[in-house]
C-alpha cells in the first residue's frame, strides 16, 4: 500500500508541529520515517498568518484573509502573534498601534487589545483569541487532508519570547483545542531537523541562524550522541520589507510630490510587493516593485537591482556579524570550531550568504533541501516523539522517576541527533487540498532517536520576564535607539540528563 493510501487512513490521534513564524505558519507531522508538510486550502505549504473578520459570515484566513486585507484594513490582522503577552503601554505595542488599522487598545487589566467588527458587531479581542481562529484552521487542515484526529502540538517560538509570550500562546493552542506538548525555540527546532539529515561523531558545534521576516533568531547548540545542549541564544530585529517600502515612498515623494504614509490600504499593497520584490532579488539580479493603480489611480514601479538593494540594507544585514561575534566570545568558541546552519526565508539574501561565509574563515554554511522548513520538520519530530503513544504501545515517555516530561511553560526537551541518517529527500504526496511535502528520513524509527538529554532553563536566558520589555524594542534605528547587545544574547546555564 503507498504511503499516500496509508495517510489517508483514520486512526488514533496524532501529534503535529507548528512553525508559527512572522509572516507565515506551516505545520506537519511524523509518519512512519516520513514528514509530511501538510498544504492549505489553496494547496501552499505556507499559510499566512492573516485573519480577517466580515460582516456577512465568520472569519476568514490565510491567503482569503489577505486578499480582502486591503477593502477591510479594520478587521484584517496580521500576525497576530507579534501583540502576545504585550502590555498597551509598552514599547512594542505602540509601535504595532502607530502601524495602522487595526485599532489596538487598551484593556481593562492593562493589556493590548484589538477592536474589531466581526459579524455587525464590535469586538474586543485578546490577541490569543484571534490567533486561536488562525491555529484552529491550521489543525482543520491536517485533518481534512489526511483523514486524522490532531490532538496535541509542538510549536515553535521566536528566541526572544518571555514566560508571558510562552502562557499566552499556549493558551491560544489549548483555545485551537490542541495540547500542548512544548514549546521550543524556532532555531533549536531547525537543529533538531538538521541533526537527524547529517552524521555527527563526537561533540559538534552548531549556530544555527534562523533569518526570517522581521528578526534574525539564532542558536548556539552543542550536539554529542544523543544529546543537544544550547549554549547561547539570541535575537535581532531586521525588517527588510520595511526598509524596501520606505525607499519606495522617498521615490514617490521625490518624483511625484506625494505623500502616502498614511494611506493604509496603498501601504499594504505597496508592502506585499516589496516582499515579492525581496524574494526575486535573491535569485535574480533584477526586478521590479510594480503595483497597479496605487498612486491615484495611476500604477507604480520602479526597478530595483540586487546590488542597490543589498546597499541600502547593508548596515542592517552587516550588524548581524557582531551580534554573532559577541556570541562566540561570550561562549569561548573560535569561528572556524562551529558549523552553521542557514534558515529561515531571508537567509537566501545573497549578501547575507556572502557575509557569513567570511565571517566564519570562508566556511560554505549547511542548510536543509528548503530552509524555510527547517523549523517545521524539528518540530514535526519532536511532537511525535513527546506524543501520547497509540493503544497498544509503550508508555508515554517518562524520566528516571515516573514522571511526565516538562510541560510546555516550563524547561523544554531538545531532541537528539542520530549519526548516518539520511539526507531528508523530498517529494509529494496527493490529498484533499493539494500535494504535501514529504521529507523523508530514509525509514529512521522514531524509538532510534530516544532517549535524549533535557535542557534546563535559568533566569539567563531570554525566557524571563525581566527582559520581555528590552526584548521587545525595535533595534532598527528608523523605530528607536538599538537596546543593549546585552539582552539578545543569553547563554542558558544549566543542564541535566534525563532518560527513559
């Protein structure tokens, strides 16, 4: 029987994973050596993380979302995930609130709301609220295209989230009517998927550079037999897109004497082609920012070569290198004693690929099939391995008492590495929606991956609540001053094993 006739099967309920990133989510799930990147209604393995609320019927979201986005600014949000665990007054959600529609206010307990009208009537919702409608879909999906039950989750988080960031969306997946299994960080996630698709002996050094839409996440791990230590994390605030759209606005107010940075709906729209934009550049050396009927009623564009883009992004792509430097001192390690991993959309940028080569003594960095996937296939893993086992099997995993494993707000398990497994093939499998990606990992067992090592978060790392604030101010200078280095890089300090 093919593996697509078994996907479709019922059965008991399995574990997914979740990789809720800046602009886009992906979840997928462990099938027999398999995993399986589960497609939208629209058959893409990214979804957006757009939801919008109408008038007429429910909510919508996704690619439907964002495509009423622009006749609907009041009651489309995007992103929900940024506003999590957010006080109003603070830093970060006014700087979200002077963004534009949706209206952000203030709650009555002193947290960050958004004002919505959702079927006639105004709302006030919690941004777990809205982004339980995004993940509850999510699971729909699996669901719908596989012919499964999903319960229980993992889901990635950025490097900077605090303890209020970690409640907060877990409260949003218990509201998607998931469990939660754990949280773990996004670039710990990809090393997860990248220790399973490369042959380790002996202790290896990792840094693991997630470069997404808006931030640059990164790990530092230590990988030995069937453990994975982080030994630093950290975060930086790059928002390319933003950048791309401010020069186009400088050249519309140049050339045309117009002023349209406050004209919400042109913005959107003159946003979604800068990012497509940004995607051309890192495969071609030019293109072009055209948007029809944005200026009124006339179109826009400007050609936009790969080389002038690079330039006037260069101070912020650059800075990365000494965030990665403070990294490395701070942890002992020369650069040419790591290997480093690229992920994440924005790590294609070719001046970013360039740069890293350098920095690190001309070392030609590793990356998955799609670094854009990496998180999602750790994730993947890592559910099914925590996973409530089917009737029939072994226990739950457990620790040398008897104990269930951390829950999810708590120090999280790391998954281990296995030397000799495969080089994570991809191909696609038919369903309901679309084709799924599947990685496969060449029939690797799921018991051949445990036991592994547990990491144990301290009041070091960016998890606590104490830095939420500084974690939260943007360090691009056209938003603010730059916080302290200090508080994107934080080195965990404590470690204990843990076997089944």
């Amino acid at each position: 029987m093919g593996f697509a006739m078994r996907a479709r099967q019922s059965g008991p309920p399995v574990a997914v994973g979740i990789d809720l990133g800046t602009s886009c989510c992906r979840i997928g799930l462990w099938r027999d050596g398999d995993v399986l990147i589960v497609p939208n209604e629209r058959g893409c393995l990214a979804t957006p993380n757009c939801i919008g609320f109408l008038d007429c019927t429910g909510p919508v979201v996704g690619d439907a979302a964002a495509e009423q986005a622009a006749v609907n600014l009041k009651n489309t949000i995007f992103a929900p995930q940024r506003l999590l665990g957010a006080a109003y007054d603070s830093p970060w959600a006014q700087r979200l609130r002077l963004q534009g529609p949706p209206d952000i206010v203030r709650g009555e307990d002193g947290s960050a709301l958004y004002s919505i009208q959702d079927r006639g009537k105004s709302k006030l919702m919690r941004p777990e609220e809205v982004l339980a409608v995004l993940l509850h879909e999510m699971k729909r999906q699996v669901e719908q295209c596989l012919g499964v039950t999903v319960k229980c989750a993992v889901c990635t988080v950025p490097s900077k989230y605090g303890q209020k960031q970690r409640r907060a969306l877990t409260e949003a997946l218990h509201k998607a009517q998931l469990e939660v299994l754990a949280l773990v960080k996004a670039p710990t996630s990809a090393a997860i998927a990248f220790s399973l698709t490369n042959p380790i002996e002996g202790p290896r050094n990792v840094l693991v550079l997630d470069f997404g839409a808006c931030y640059c996440d990164f790990c530092l791990l230590t990988l030995h037999g069937k453990c994975l230590y982080e030994r630093a994390v950290g975060s930086e605030f790059v928002d390319l897109d933003s950048l791309l759209v401010r020069f186009c606005l400088t050249d519309i107010k140049l050339r045309l004497g117009i002023d349209m940075s406050s004209d919400w709906a042109a913005l959107l729209r003159l946003s979604m082609a800068c990012e497509s934009a940004k995607r051309k550049l890192s495969q071609w050396n030019q293109t072009r920012v055209n948007v029809e009927a944005l200026i009124q009623g006339g179109d826009y564009c400007v050609a936009m070569s790969r080389s002038y883009f690079e330039e006037f992004c260069s101070r912020d792509i650059d800075s990365l290198m000494e965030i990665f430097d403070i990294c490395l001192v701070e942890s002992g390690l020369e650069r040419d004693a790591v290997d480093v991993v690229l992920v994440g959309g924005s790590s294609r940028i070719p001046r970013f690929r360039r740069l890293v080569k350098d920095f690190f003594r001309g070392q030609q960095p590793s990356e998955l099939l799609r670094p854009d996937h990496a998180a999602v296939l750790g994730a993947a893993v890592y559910a099914a391995a925590l996973a409530p086992p089917a009737p029939g099997n072994s226990g739950k995993a457990e620790d040398s008492e008897g104990e269930k494993r951390p829950g999810p707000t708590e120090p999280e398990p790391t998954p281990a590495s296995r030397a000799g497994v495969g080089t994570g093939m991809v191909g696609t499998v038919s369903g309901s929606s679309g084709s799924a990606g599947i990685y496969s990992f060449d029939g690797l067992r799921l018991e051949e991956i445990l036991p592994w090592s547990v990491l144990l978060e301290t009041s070091a790392s960016p998890a606590s609540e104490d830095l939420e604030d500084l974690l939260d101010v943007p360090c691009n200078e056209a938003f603010g001053p730059r916080p302290p280095r200090e508080s994107f890089v934080k080195r965990p300090s404590q470690s204990y094993p843990v076997t089944q």
